[in-house]
C-alpha cells in the first residue's frame, strides 16, 4: 500500500508542478513565431541569402560578386539540412542598422574592376539575377509599378540595362524603409528560444520588454554614380548626405572594367500599426488570390459529384450481383457459371501471384512510405506547425518523417511479400530493396544533376558533407528501421485468400482495346483533382513565390485519395468483369498514371510559363526535380489505389459461397 501511495503523491506533485507553471505563463510560441524587441540605438545586422534567379534557377553565393564584406569576415549562419538542400547559404552583411534612428552610411569602395569581375556582374545581370537581404528574419521586400499595377517582390536587382543602351548599371545605394510596431511588454518575456526554437512566456520586468519589433522591411535600389576619390577618404558607417536616385545614366554607376564603385545605404524607421503576429501578411498575400480560391473550390466540387456517381452506380451494380449470387442455390450457381460470365468465374485465378510481384511489394511498401511522410507533413503545416519564418524546416521535416516512416514501409512490404508467397524466406532483402529502391532512383538523379551544379559553381550543389549526412541519416535511421518493421510483418498475422487459387491458369479473353489505354485514361480524373494546386506549388518553388496555403492543399489530398481509391476499383472491377485476373499491376497504375500527367504538365509549365528560363543546364535541373516529383506521386498514388483494390477483391470474394 505504500508504494500506490508514495507514486500517487508523485503523479500530484507534478500535476500541481506543471499547473502552476502554466499559470505562470501567458503564452506559447510555435517554432519560427517567437519575437524580437529592440530598444532605441540596438543595433542590427542584416544577413544575405544566396542571389537567385527565375531565368536559371542556379543559386550562387553572395560574396561572389565584389560587394562589401563584414569587418570580422564573411561567417555562414547555422543552416538546417532543408536550407542546405534548397541550395540557401545565408551569410552575414556589413549592413548595420540602429533601431529608431534614421541615417545615410558609407560601407566601402572596391578597388579597380578587373575583367573577370566585370564580366561576372554583367552576367548576373542579364540572368536577372536578385539580392535577397534578411532582417530580423524577413526578406526585403521592394515593389514596383507595372501597367498601372503595384506588384511586390522579394530581393532586388543586382543591375539593370536599360533600353536601347548596351552598358549595364550596378545597383550600389540602397533605400531601405524598416516598418516597426511600438511594443509594450505585459510584464512578459521570451525564455529560451534561439534561431528557430521555441519558448514560453512568463512574467518579468517591464522595462525589459519595452521597445520596438520590426513588422516590415522594404527596400528601393538606386545605382548613383560617387567620385571615387572622395568617397576613399570615408570610412566604414561615415555618414554623409543623403542622396536621391538619378533618372540620368550619366549619375548611374556604370559596369566597366577600371571602375570603382562606392556602395552605400540610407535607411528610414517608421512606426506602423502592423502587429508583430501579422508582420508575414504582405508576403503570404499570392497574386489573384480570387481565381485560386474559386478555382480550387470549383475543382473540389467537380471532382466531388463525378467520384459520387462513381461510387453510387458502383455499390448498386456489385450488391445488386452478390445478392443475385447468394439468392440461388447451389445447383442454379452451378448453372450461373456455366452460363455467365464475369468476375465469378475468375474466383479460382484472382489471387494468382502477380508477375515481378517482389517488386509490386516492395513499390507499395514505398508509397506507404511517402504517403504518410505527405499527409502528416501537410496536416502540420495546415494546422501551423510550418511558419514561413522557419526556411527549410518543410522540406527537413519531410526527410526525417521519411526515415522514421521506413518502420511502416517494411512491414507493410514483407507482409504483402508473405500473403504472396505464402511464407517469409526472402523477407530481409525484401526490406533491403524497399529501403534502397525510391532512395536509390532519387540519389542517381540527385547525383546526375549535383555534377551539373558543381561544374557551375553554385550554392545548389550538395556538398560533401552533406551527402555523407544524408548517407549517415539513411544507413543508421531509415534502414534498420525498415528491417525492423519487415521483422515485425513475418511475426504479424498472415492474410488468409478467401478462395483456393486453381492449379492451371485460366485464359483470359481477347479484348477489343488494350489494357493500358483504360489505365492511361484512369489517371485523368485524379489529376483533375491537383492540376490547379500543382500549378502554384511549381509556381512557388520555380518563380520564388510564397506558397502558404496548406489548407487548401491539405483538402485537395484527402479529395485526392478518395479519387484514386475509387479510379483503381471501378478499373479492378471492369478488368474482372471481362475475366481478366491480372488486376494487381493494373490496380497499382490505374491511379499512378496520374504521375504521367504530371510529368507532361510540368514540362507544359516549363515551355510555357517559365518561357525566361535560359540554357540547357536550367532546363536539365527543372526535368530531373520534376522527375523525381513524378515518381514520388506514381508510388504514393499507386499504393492508394492498389491496396484499396485488393481490399475490395478480398471482401468480394470473401462474400461469395463456394463449394
């Protein structure tokens, strides 16, 4: 009695612990979200992403151009494995900013422009290369008017050529307007959070959360033209006089070898109303944000009302047949058969082991795999989980969920492998297959184009280091996952076939249209189900807009998987009905051939929409990442489709009476 005794004191006292802890606090931080206040004179240093472009999509470091360095050196941020991935390398900046006090800075002349570097600025600048500057977290945001319209921008240029002119100009003054929302702490501070952690709030001192949180940060580029001379004589954040951007070409700073260019910065505080929770609403803001909504809830309804006759008419035809099936009795079933055709007389045949069917194993194990890397990925950013504030942390959540998910993937695979083959010899290189199969197609491709990307000297390249991470993460984390799990599918309880499988195969009738022109046109419903969505997701990753409507996302796969479900039955049942009872591959790709689909609009949006991008090496990267999208989807859908169809064959036929 006294041991229940003492653990249930226990169990109170940290009920009572955590209770008044939380009472102490006021709120919590979700990671990316947490703020930062400034008193008047803080300083604050800008940092520097990789330049990018939408015309080459070849990210390149900063400091490869002649731009002004740090006093204490160029020093690279801590990056997570996403940031890496996505080809970002943010490095500090000589950019200072003091809070609340306005200024015009000097920051540094170059030395004479030698002929590479000259060549390399008019490079960049014919690629339309962009400067994506980060304060407190938030990009630089410029904008412009184009036709009449104010459109908005993250990064600016590094120059421009301006019409009927063949010099280029550099931008080297930049105007910045830093928007900041007078804070007044209640009695409220942040204890523990770090660059993308997470804290509570608790009580504390009031004068030690007054102050400023920057809510906005803009930017407008200039290119002025300073006597070298001069400037040379001013040292590192001088001050000098303010100075306006020159509409002449003969004020601007031409790109031309022997020059030296001065770069310089003014910026502007403004107190604005902005809250800080809402700071990252210009940039969620998504161009014709009307035709997206309506567009999308169009296509959910579309597709909602054809999946329902679908299944309506479906469901009457099957029972309508079991219960004609079940109503006769044994002699006119014998008549039945012999006189009718369709799925009932392919009932000693339908779980004939498929062709290749270790590899259909090992195929659906990795769309297991995937699809709940997507769905638990995708529940968490619609829920808020994913702040835009948190660059990488997507894509890194999505890797480490896929490592950890290779537990489900083995023992979905060996399970399947056993139901198959009616035992579990060969189990453990099931699950090494399934471990190395998706994994091995993406690091080839990932490979094939990472040659590409080193012999251009970009920041996209994978280092090293990194492919020894990543090799580390697979072999330590996801492979002795997936064997564990495959240990666990030779222990779970076999799936028993509801029919005995005939010696002899049946011959399957001539048909009058080939097989893989129905599964071809199979995947044109579930991909009416995307194509829009799929337009601003490539729209996001390839012209660098932001995409933060995971909601919507999130109900467009659910739809998603409803109609890929139903797509691979009604083929499955159509393809028994004409007594053919090869339905497994065909189940897979019934609904995976929306992958096709996919594949062929992402070259349609590349010929179309990204009519800029330039050089076979651009369109090279686009192909291969677009292939690797495509696979992932063939898999994911692929398994949907196919492990809903068998279910549905296990319960009709498990619903029939055989002698």
């Amino acid at each position: 009695m006294a041991l229940p005794l003492i653990s249930r004191k226990k169990h109170y006292a940290a009920v009572l612990y955590l209770t008044l802890l939380f009472q102490a606090c006021n709120g919590f931080y979700l990671p990316g979200s947490y703020m930062h206040t400034y008193s008047t004179g803080d300083d604050i240093y800008a940092k520097v992403n990789s330049l990018t472009s939408i015309e080459t999509e070849l990210p390149f470091s900063y400091y490869s151009l002649p731009y002004c360095k740090p006093q204490g050196g160029v020093k690279k941020s801590a990056e997570n494995l996403g940031e890496l991935l996505m080809g970002d390398q943010i490095d500090n900046s000589p950019y200072r900013f003091r809070m609340n006090v306005n200024e015009s800075v000097y920051l540094c002349t170059t030395l004479p422009l030698s002929e590479h570097e000259v060549t390399l600025l008019k490079q960049r600048t014919h690629d339309l290369y962009q400067v994506n500057m980060i304060l407190d977290n938030m990009p630089a945001m410029r904008y412009t008017d184009q036709n009449g319209v104010k459109i908005q921008w993250t990064g600016f240029p590094i120059g421009y050529t301006p019409a009927k002119s063949n010099d280029d100009y550099i931008i080297n003054h930049l105007k910045f307007r830093v928007l900041i929302h007078e804070y007044e702490g209640a009695s409220m501070e942040v204890i523990g959070t770090g660059e993308g952690g997470m804290g509570f709030i608790s009580r504390a001192d009031k004068n030690k959360t007054s102050g400023y949180e920057i809510v906005g940060f803009e930017v407008v580029p200039c290119s002025v033209k300073y006597d070298p001379e001069k400037m040379a004589k001013l040292h590192i954040y001088d001050n000098f006089s303010t100075v306006s951007c020159p509409q002449e070409l003969d004020k601007s700073q031409v790109i031309r070898e022997r020059e030296r260019v001065s770069f310089t910065y003014e910026v502007e505080f403004v107190k604005s109303n902005i809250r800080w929770p809402s700071r990252w609403d210009a940039y969620l803001k998504m161009d014709g944000a009307r035709v997206h909504w309506f567009s999308i809830l169009n296509s959910l309804v579309v597709i909602l009302f054809l999946a329902g006759i679908v299944f309506v008419i479906f469901l009457r035809t099957v029972r309508r047949d079991l219960t004609r099936y079940d109503e006769l009795d044994k002699e006119s079933q014998a008549q039945m058969n012999e006189e009718l055709s369709g799925w009932k007389l392919v009932v000693g045949d339908v779980f004939r082991e498929p062709n290749h069917s270790k590899l259909l194993c090992v195929m659906v194990a990795d769309g297991v795999q995937i699809t709940g890397m997507a769905v638990v990925s995708i529940v968490f950013a619609a829920l808020g989980f994913m702040s835009p504030a948190s660059r990488g942390m997507l894509l890194t959540g999505m890797i480490i969920l896929y490592l950890f998910l290779g537990i489900a993937a083995g023992y979905v695979g060996v399970r399947m492998w056993r139901m198959i083959k009616g035992h579990s010899d060969g189990w453990s290189s099931v699950s090494w297959l399934i471990a190395c199969f998706f994994p091995g197609i993406v690091f080839v491709i990932l490979t094939a184009l990472n040659f590409i990307l080193w012999g251009s000297r970009s920041t996209g390249a994978i280092p090293i280091s990194l492919y020894f991470i990543l090799f580390s993460l697979w072999f330590c984390i996801s492979v002795p996952l997936t064997l564990f799990g495959g240990f666990l599918g030779t222990r779970a309880e076999p799936i028993q076939y509801p029919v005995r499988t005939n010696q002899i195969p049946r011959e399957i009738p001539a048909r009058k249209y080939p097989s893989w022109l129905l599964i071809l046109g199979a995947g044109t419903l579930p991909f009416g189900t995307l194509f829009i969505e799929l337009f601003f997701i490539l729209s996001s990753i390839w012209l660098g807009r932001f995409y933060y409507v995971f909601g919507f996302l999130l109900i467009v796969l659910i739809l998603l998987v409803i109609v890929c479900a139903e797509v691979s039955v009604v083929l499955t049942y159509m393809h028994l009905c004409v007594e053919d009872w090869m339905w497994w591959w065909k189940a897979f790709y019934a609904s995976g051939s929306v992958s096709l689909y996919v594949f062929l609009y992402s070259i349609n949006y590349l010929v179309f929409e990204l009519q800029s991008l330039s050089g076979p090496v651009s369109a090279i990267l686009y192909l291969g990442y677009s292939l690797i999208i495509a696979v992932a989807i063939m898999l994911s859908t692929g398994t949907v489709g196919f492990l809903v169809s068998f279910y549905f064959v296990h319960y009709l036929f498990s619903s029939v009476k055989i002698d």
